[in-house]
C-alpha cells in the first residue's frame, strides 16, 4: 500500500519516458518506507482520514503528511533521476536527488527514534514504538581493566585476589 498516489509526484513537466513505470516508483518507495520503520511500527500505516472499518483513524494527521511527503520524495527522486539518466554521465539530477537526500535523512531519524510517529501502533514486541538504545548486554568483569592499570601503577606491591568459586 503506499502512502501517496502518481498523481502526488512531483516531476513538473518533466515527460516520462515510455519505459518508466510512475506507480512502480511509488510503490517500490512505500516499500522502502516500511523496510525502514518496520522495525518499529507496524506497516503499512493507514493514511486515510478513516480506518478501514469506519471509526477515525488513530495516527496523527502530520504523521499522515509525513509519510505521504515521504513517499513523495522518494519516487519524484528516484523517477527524475532515471528519466535524466542519459545525461548523468558526470552529473545526477540535482533535484531528483535533494528529494531523495532529504527523504533518506527523515527516515534515518524516524529509525533513530528521533522522530516519533504518534498515533501508529507499535511493531511486536516494541512496546512504546521507541527504539531500544540502551545496552542489552551487560557483561562485568572481575575487576576493571582501568582500575587494575592504576593500581598496578601507582603501587607496584598491590596483590590481587579474586574471589574462589569452588
């Protein structure tokens, strides 16, 4: 499902080639919307003014924009830069590619959890739809690697005894 329509693409009047399909663009770029906030939300994200099943839809009408500008950019990007291929020899389509840089940027924050999509339901097992930054796995040494240096150093005649396990 994407989130905008060929109709949303913002290629101007730029003529599209014969062999270029618009609707595969913006779907192939709602796709990678959710390979890329999958992680964290449940895909894809209802953007209509109403769920499916009639009731208002919970997700905020700026996340709503967001994505739709989102899939946008994307699609106008990456459309205007395989529509100028021929003259890309030591240039890309600087345009096609400013939509593409600023669509990659704000979905790297939403992965981040910097942007937060209220309103969409959390993927499973993500309880808050924040991503997790804290370390998972905390291993403790005996004794700090840091703390045995300056011990070692500052008194040469320091005796170390680990605790026996037996």
């Amino acid at each position: 499902m994407a989130y905008s329509a060929v109709e949303d693409l913002l290629t101007g009047n730029i003529p599209t080639p014969g062999y270029l399909s618009p609707q595969k663009y913006v779907d192939d770029a709602a796709d990678e919307i959710d390979s890329k906030i999958g992680f964290l939300y449940k895909t894809p994200v209802v953007v209509t003014e109403e769920n499916p099943v009639g009731t208002p839809n919970p997700v905020a009408r700026p996340v709503r924009l967001l994505l739709k500008r989102l899939n946008n950019f994307l699609a106008s990007g990456r459309l205007l830069m395989a529509a100028s291929a021929g003259g890309e020899d030591d240039r890309v389509h600087a345009y096609g590619w400013s939509l593409v840089q600023d669509a990659t940027l704000a979905l790297q924050q939403i992965a981040e959890g910097k942007i937060l999509l209220e309103g969409v339901e959390p993927a499973d097992g993500n309880t808050d739809g924040v991503p997790v930054t804290a370390p998972l796995i905390y291993n403790e040494d005996p004794e700090s690697n840091v703390s045995a240096f300056y011990d070692r150093i500052v008194n040469p005649d320091f005796r170390y005894y680990p605790d026996v396990v037996g």
